[in-house]
C-alpha cells in the first residue's frame, strides 16, 4: 500500500473518530468527591498550623468566636451533605447508597456528643440536617440518570454548597480579630469554589448542546 493511501487512511480515522466527551455521572461523582476534599482541606489558612481551619473545624469553631454569629454555624457543612448527595448519585445503585451514607456520618456530631444530639438545642440541627442527607443519599442513588428533574436539582445543590463560601468571607474579620493576626484564604475554599464553577459550567453547556441538538432537529423536519 502506497504512503499516500495510507495518510489518507490515517485521516479518515481522525476525521470520524468521535470526539471524547466527559459523561455527566462522571463529572457529577467527580465534584461531589472535589466538594468533599475541599471540605476538609484549610478554608483559614494561619501560618501556625494549629490555628488553621477546614471548612469541618469551622463548624465548630465559629460557635464560639465572637462575632461570627452573623453566619449559622452549621452552614459550614452544607458541602459535606451535598457532596454526599452527588456522590451517591454519580456513583449509582447500592454503592452509591453506601458512599453517600458514609460521607453524610461525617457530618454527625463527634462522640460524646452525638448520644444526647437529638435533643441538645446546640447539635440538634446538624444532627438532623446529617440524618436527612443520608436518607436523601439514598434515594439520590437511584434516581434516573437523564431526566432534566434530576440534573436541574442536582445544579440546585451545587448553588446550595455555595453558600459557605461567602460566609467564610464574612466571619473572617471576626476570626482575624480573635488569632490577632492575618488569617488567609486557603486551598480548600478555593477547591470548593472551581468545583462549583466547573459544575455550573458543564451544565451550562450540556443545556446548549441540548438545545442546539432540539434546533438541528426541528430544522431537519421543516420542508
């Protein structure tokens, strides 16, 4: 076979070949597993180690600091229980049952507390809000694949997880004034935030693929 058959041939191959596109189980179980890491990652970030916080610590931490109160404290762990939602779901069936059911127990309160949580006024909501996003990760673990109901709640979540992140900035001045020092923006907020972005960016062009298909194809009915 002559070289220019088979450059011909080579071509044809790239030509057809299709392009490689990510699948929305995929992206879906990939930023909820990002949402997780970047919730345990430091969002306070100190030059002494002791005194840097994860998105986790400041849970707790901000209980206690005065004037962080303008923003709930167990607000902080809306990315734990979303990503335990998306993790379920992007992973699918009975393991994803399990996935999102482990990662929503992260979100429990620690032992002692956890015996007396259902009626202690100060655990009672993260309690709760926990042992509702495990039962949600179950049922997000099987519901359909590709109806728009489901892939529009699921960007619904990646807005509620969001949310943290400008409450970070708003306690910050108080967890600042408390250390006496310069506390900056760490790694796990900002992983928390190009999630979010990357989420709500693939959705946006998965709905103008969508739309752009529906157009081809009412186009190709007209006579």
């Amino acid at each position: 076979m002559s070289s220019s058959r088979l450059e011909g041939t080579s071509w044809n191959i790239l030509i057809t070949k299709k392009p490689l596109r990510l699948s929305k189980r995929g992206v879906i179980a990939g930023v909820g597993f990002a949402l997780l890491v970047g919730h345990f990652a430091p969002w306070a970030s100190h030059h002494t180690a002791a005194l840097t916080l994860s998105a986790h610590d400041l849970a707790v931490f901000t209980n206690y600091t005065p004037g962080a109160g303008i923003f709930w404290n167990e607000w902080f762990l809306l990315p734990l229980w979303v990503s335990a939602l998306l993790l379920a779901h992007g992973v699918g069936g009975g393991w994803g049952a399990l996935v999102g059911l482990l990662v929503a127990a992260l979100g429990l309160p620690s032992y002692p507390a956890i015996l007396t949580a259902f009626r202690d006024a100060e655990h009672q909501l993260r309690f709760f809000a926990s042992v509702l996003a495990a039962a949600l990760s179950i049922v997000f673990a099987w519901l359909p694949k590709r109806t728009q109901t489901t892939y529009f709640a699921l960007i619904l979540l990646n807005g509620i997880a969001g949310v943290p992140l400008v409450g970070f900035l708003a306690v910050r001045p108080a967890i600042q004034a408390l250390y006496g020092s310069v506390v900056a923006v760490g790694w796990g907020w900002w992983l928390t935030l190009l999630a979010l972005l990357a989420a709500w960016g693939y959705a946006g062009a998965t709905i103008w693929r969508s739309k752009r298909a529906k157009a081809s194809a009412m186009a190709s009915w007209q006579p």
